[in-house]
C-alpha cells in the first residue's frame, strides 16, 4: 500500500495568489485527499487534485496535492517519467466539460455566420462594370474574396445560389469561375474557413438564431454522407423543427447515440476514433422519442453543424476561431501536450502497487472525435480562457473571441455556456452570486478523470468575475471536492 505520509505532497502554491486564503484552501485540500472512508484511513482519495480560481482574469487561489504521475516501482527504484507532482500547469482532460468549449463555438459561429451575410447585403460596387481578364482578389471585398482566390469554389455558385449575389457582381463571379485555374493569382489571403461559412451563408440567406432549424444547416452534408456510409435520410416533421437551442439545453427529445449506430473507441495512449455522421443520421432517423434531459449526443450534433457550415472538422474550427488558433491557449487541446506535463488517470484501488492499474493511463489523443467531449487544458489556461470569453477580452486578432450578443446568448438569463442553468447563491456575508457551472467525467481503459468548473460574479454592478476549476485523476466524484472546497472559497468572500 501506499502510506498517505510518502504519497502526499506539499500543496503546490502559484506565486501571486491570495496567500492567506491559499493557506486555508490549501488545507481544506489536504484534509479532503486523506479522508475518504472508502480507502481507509491511509489512503488518499484520488492521486491529485488541482483546485484554481482567478479574480478578474488574474490568479486567485491556485491549490494542488499528489501526484498527476505517481511513483512507480518498487521503493528506491522509481520510475522517473511517473514521477510528476500535480499543478496549475498540469495537462489535464476535461471530458464533459469541453461542452462550454462547443457552446462558445456555437455562439462564435452564430457571430461570424451574421457579420458576413450583413457584408453580403451591402456589397460595395464592384470597380469596373465589366471583369477585367485577371481579377486581381484584392480589389475585391473580403466577404467574397475566396471566390476569386479559388476558382474552383466560384464554379459551386450555381443557379440556386447566384441571385443571392448583388447583380452588379454577378459577372465578377462568372469571370472568376470561367477563368482558367493556371491562370487565377496565387492566393495571398487565408481564408482557412470563410470558403464554407460563405456558401452556407448564400445557401441559407437569413441570419443564424438559436431558433435556426438543425437541418436547414446540415441536409445537404447529412444526405452526402448517408450515400457514403451506405444510409437514408429519414425525412421527419419532428427533427425538421429541431433548433440549435434544443441541442445546446439539452431539450431535443432525441435519444442517446450507442455503438450499434457505429463504434467509437478511446483507447489508451491512442487516438480515438468516432464515427461522427453515421452516429448523427441514425439518430436524427428514429426522431425526438424521449424526454428532454441530459444527452452526449446533442453536442455531437452541434459539432456537426459546424463541420457542415464551415466545411471543416470541428477540432480545426474550435482551435482557429475559439481558442485564436492555439497561440495563446497552446495547451487547450484535443490531445495532451506537452506530454511532458500530461497527468495520468487511476481507477479505485490505485494505491495498491501490486494492482497492474497502479501504473495508470494515459488518456487518448481526440482529435477525431465529437464536440461531446474530448479536451485537455491546465487549470491557469482554462481558468484563464474563461474569463476571456466571459469578459470579452481581446483574443483572436485584438477582437474578442464572441461579440457582446454572443456573451449574453452565453451568460444570460438562460445561458448556454452551463446548458441554460444559471445558478443564484448567497454567500455567509450575505452577497448574492450568479454562477455558471459544468461539470465532467469519463474513464478510459480503468483510468478516471473527474472535474468542474464554475464562473461566478456577484449580481450587483461593478463585482468581480471568478473563474474556477477543479479537477481529480481519479475514481472520485467531483462533487466530493469541488463543492466543500468551493463553499470555503465563498464563505471567506466578501
């Protein structure tokens, strides 16, 4: 067994923190890593915990016990690599909680998705009334530029879509189609994603709502890839009515996904594997049968809704436009990395070094799977994301990574950030709080990750904004830590 005297480590402490509350939540951790009564006296709770919180974006409380690699081997023979204290700044998944990942993408989407067809609407005149033999892209206008750096997607504007093009650009876009690709202008802009958003834009022509029907979106994918996997579309009134908000609050009615709709695999250390559209047109075929209620499947949906808008994988998407292509949230990613800081994940029993499971696991690489879960982040950049998101800070390009609407469809009255649950509390002084919280669990292969995070501010004007996160590499409900050690936090705020 593992004594809880050689296991626990000092808590781990990051420099600029509230010292005094540190001390206390510190402790609070402590006590909580070595009484679970289902492991005895001597065992901690989990491997590690890691429990962060900023005020106003800067660090707050940062707290950290065990190990997010514990020692292995017999004693004096450790193995280093599985020697890695848990921190802040420990890779760690998310796993249910990458769905405030998604709902910001939604809202990022519904953002990009209007600010170009009101570009569409007011196109300026084109230079000349008649195309020139070489369109040059940049004296054209940035909402239509990837027509004449890519001739090839100016051929897909067809009969349905051209009247949606102002007239007086009609030939523009006839010329750049007609003309041949070896003679169209290298491109000299990056458009990595406007390409499909445009001609979902045109296909479309009406403005994204959380009212906007699933299908209107993605039947045209949905029916290229049933062809593909060998499926039908089953047209049904039900799911013809079903809208973005439905998936986001978990009230589509539309039943689970299982493996007998295609298997997905996680396996350790590995890359996972999803069938995400043959999971998606099973699904959507058998309609809103049951109940509203909590459902990995309607965040599948969502993810490919963007993947059929945008015309790119969802992982591509989320990492360009949500997290400002991974430059200053390098470690919220699909997979874990660096590696070098990548916790490990234990199941009940870790502490018996004579269990094969001791060792632990790494989780997989998720880059190809759906917007149901599948993230890693640290505690500092995801705490820090959050109050990015929440505050409207400068990100992607000096512009924020949502719009002012977009926050409100996020953080307001019913909020999709946390599923459109927003929470009241009062704390011992008194103060009355909005949060928003998710929470998320998964185990691969035995090994556990259980976490939450919350984002609370007091209800009146002017208070600060809090963004918490706690998360365990192992086999104990998130609730057991997250909840006492965030009633301490708040009954020491003002």
């Amino acid at each position: 067994m593992v004594d809880i005297d050689t296991f626990q480590r000092v808590p781990h402490v990051q420099p600029g923190v509230d010292a005094t509350l540190n001390g206390i939540l510190a402790a609070k951790l402590t006590n909580l890593m070595q009484t679970v009564a289902s492991f005895g006296n001597n065992i901690p709770a989990v491997p590690g915990c890691v429990f962060m919180v900023r005020r106003d974006g800067q660090p707050f409380v940062s707290v950290a016990a065990g190990w997010a690699r514990m020692p292995t081997g017999a004693p004096g023979s450790v193995t280093v690599d599985d020697h890695l204290p848990m921190s802040e700044e420990t890779v760690v998944h998310i796993a249910s909680m990458a769905k405030s990942i998604c709902a910001v993408a939604v809202a990022a989407l519904m953002d990009d998705w209007n600010n170009l067809f009101e570009r569409l609407r007011h196109l300026p005149a084109p230079p000349t009334a008649n195309p020139p033999a070489m369109i040059d892209p940049d004296t054209v206008p940035a909402a239509i530029r990837p027509l004449f750096e890519q001739p090839r997607l100016a051929m897909r504007i067809d009969g349905e879509l051209m009247p949606r093009i102002p007239p007086r650009w009609r030939p523009w876009v006839v010329a750049s189609a007609n003309r041949p690709q070896a003679a169209s202008i290298p491109p000299r802009h990056t458009y990595p994603f406007a390409a499909g958003l445009l001609i979902s834009v045109l296909r479309l022509w009406d403005k994204l709502t959380p009212a906007t029907p699933v299908l209107r979106l993605m039947h045209r994918r949905l029916v290229m890839e049933a062809h593909v996997a060998g499926l039908t579309v089953v047209s049904r009134a039900d799911t013809n009515l079903l809208t973005l908000m439905d998936l986001l609050r978990h009230e589509s009615g539309l039943r689970e996904e299982d493996a007998t709709d295609g298997n997905a695999a996680e396996p350790a250390d590995g890359l996972a594997s999803y069938p995400l559209w043959p999971r998606v047109i099973n699904v959507l075929n058998d309609g809103r049968i049951q109940a509203a209620g909590y459902r990995n499947v309607n965040f599948s949906i969502l993810g490919a809704v963007i993947e059929a808008v945008t015309e790119q994988r969802y992982t591509d998407w989320v990492r360009f436009r949500v997290l400002g292509d991974a430059t200053r949230f390098p470690a919220i990613e699909r997979r874990a990395v660096p590696r070098a800081l990548a916790a490990k994940y234990y199941p009940d029993g870790f502490a018996t070094l004579a269990n094969p499971a001791a060792t632990g696991v790494f989780h997989p690489d998720y880059t190809n799977w759906s917007a149901n879960g599948g993230f890693y982040v640290t505690a500092s950049e995801f705490t820090d994301w959050m109050y990015a998101v929440y505050a409207g800070l400068p990100v992607r390009g000096g512009t924020p990574i949502v719009s002012g609407g977009g926050r409100t469809l996020l953080f307001g009255a019913d909020p999709i950030f946390s599923g459109g649950n927003r929470l009241s509390m009062v704390n011992t002084a008194g103060t009355a709080y909005y949060g928003f919280e998710k929470n998320g669990g998964t185990g691969v292969a035995g090994g556990s990750t259980n976490g939450n995070l919350k984002i609370f501010t007091p209800q009146h004007a002017g208070g600060p904004v809090y963004t918490a996160f706690v998360l365990m590499n192992g086999a104990a409900a998130a609730e057991r830590f997250f909840d006492p050690l965030f009633a301490e936090l708040m009954a020491h705020l003002p």
